[in-house]
C-alpha cells in the first residue's frame, strides 16, 4: 500500500512539475528580455521576446514589448508591425497606440486616410475600447442580470419594483446585443487579418502584378496597406487614401 501511494505522489509531483515549469520558464524569459532591455541590449530583447511568442502564443504584453525593443533598435517597420498586433489583442490599450502613433512619425510615408461615414467611425471607436474576449464577459454578465430582471418583472407583487426591473431588462437587453455585435466584430478583425506592413526599404506599387507594370507609388518601410488579394508573387493592396495597386508579396508582413 505504501508503495502504491509513493507511486501516486510521484506521479502527482511530476504532474504539478510539468504544469509549473513552462510557468516559471516563461517568467524567466520575460525577465531576461527585460533586463537586457534595460541594459540596452535591444538585440538580445527582440530574440528573447520572438522566442517567448514562438514557444507560448499570442500575447498583446509580450507584442507591445517587442515593438518597444524594435523601436529603440531603430527598426521602424517591425516596430509598427508588432504595435499593431498588440492592438489587435488589445484596442483598448492607449500605451499602444500612443506608440504606435510614435513608431508612424518615424515612417517616411504620410498618407492621409479617407474620412468615414461618422456611423462607422463612432461603431468602431466603441468596438475598440475592449477586446473580444471582454465584449464577451460584458454580454455574460449583462445576460445574467436581465434574467433576473425579468425574474422580478414577472414575479414581483411589487408596482416600483416591477417597472425597474422591465426597464432594466431592456437597457440590459440592449447591451447584450451590443456588446456581441462588438465581440463578433472584434474577433473577425483578429481571425482575418487583411491588413499589412511594408518592410522593404522601399517598394513600388504597379498598375498590373508584373514588373511591366506601369509604377503609381512609391512606398517605404513601415507604410500600412490591406491586402485585397494575391497573384502568384504579388498582392493587391489599398493604400489607406484608397488608392490600389500591386506590389511583390515578399515586401509585406501580414499584421
């Protein structure tokens, strides 16, 4: 009996070790990156945070980090890049965006954006203030108490309390719908990633997706474009005044 439960202890001890170590490991990397950070080894933090990103996944922390580190490193392009799939993650960041509007003034290209209709643009500053996964806590939490909102509409002997709660649950009602309109919008930005960086020093955008092309723009590391579609070689993108052109795939980071 005594070996048996020696042999479930070790496995447990086991089991606890391989769930805590990568735990540990990753903190220690995150340390390690910030220590060389600190020390203005940029070259060392942008390897150390690729590799935390490469071992563990997505994190809008570890983007904001690493775009930090390409910036002080002066590359302008990888900087953007990284800040802007931090905001992807995270839209209601402002230290991101605040870099992120930093790393742009350092871009060549100033290309000013087409207006809005005012709709679409207070939508998507709404939608942006959270993340999806928090859209999506807000709706839970909301949907939960218009059930009981309703419990004491339907049930209350109570006049004052009856009207509150009807009128709670409808307020409620609506922030539920809103808030998975916002999630579902939110969550298609992240799984459909249309927009991209330019990371060659600088690039020409053609009429056709061939070098016979006849040239329209030229642009520089670090411009955003959306990707329309892909030709072999060359992708379709729409410069953010509206302007469309081809330019060589291999020029662009996908976001």
């Amino acid at each position: 009996m005594r070996t048996r439960s020696y042999i479930k202890t070790l496995w447990l001890a086991i089991l606890i070790q391989c769930l805590v170590w990568p735990v540990f490991a990753q903190d220690a990397s995150i340390k390690e990156a910030e220590v060389a950070y600190t020390k203005e080894d940029y070259t060392t933090a942008i390897q150390l945070y690729e590799g935390l990103l490469k071992n563990n996944g997505e994190s809008a922390a570890i983007y904001y980090n690493l775009g930090n580190a390409y910036y002080k490193n002066g590359q302008i392009a990888p900087a953007i890049l990284n800040y802007e799939r931090a905001l992807l993650l995270q839209p209601g960041d402002k230290d991101i965006r605040f870099n992120l509007q930093m790393a742009k003034g350092r871009a060549v290209d100033k290309i000013e954006p087409i207006g809005h209709f005012f709709l679409t643009d207070w939508f998507n500053a709404i939608r942006d203030l959270a993340s999806a996964d928090t859209w999506g806590t807000v709706g839970i939490i909301c949907f939960l108490l218009f059930i009981i909102c309703l419990v004491v509409f339907f049930f209350s002997k109570i006049r004052r309390f009856k009207q509150l709660g009807f009128y709670a649950a409808l307020v409620l009602l609506l922030i539920v719908v809103f808030s998975n309109i916002f999630g579902f919008s939110q969550k298609n930005e992240l799984e459909n990633r249309q927009e991209a960086i330019v990371f060659a020093a600088s690039t020409t955008v053609k009429s056709s997706p061939d070098v016979s092309g006849t040239d329209l723009v030229v642009l520089h590391e670090g411009t955003k474009v959306a990707v329309k579609s892909t030709l072999g070689e060359w992708s379709e993108v729409e410069l953010e005044d509206g302007n469309v052109g081809w330019m060589p795939s291999k020029d662009i980071e996908k976001i």
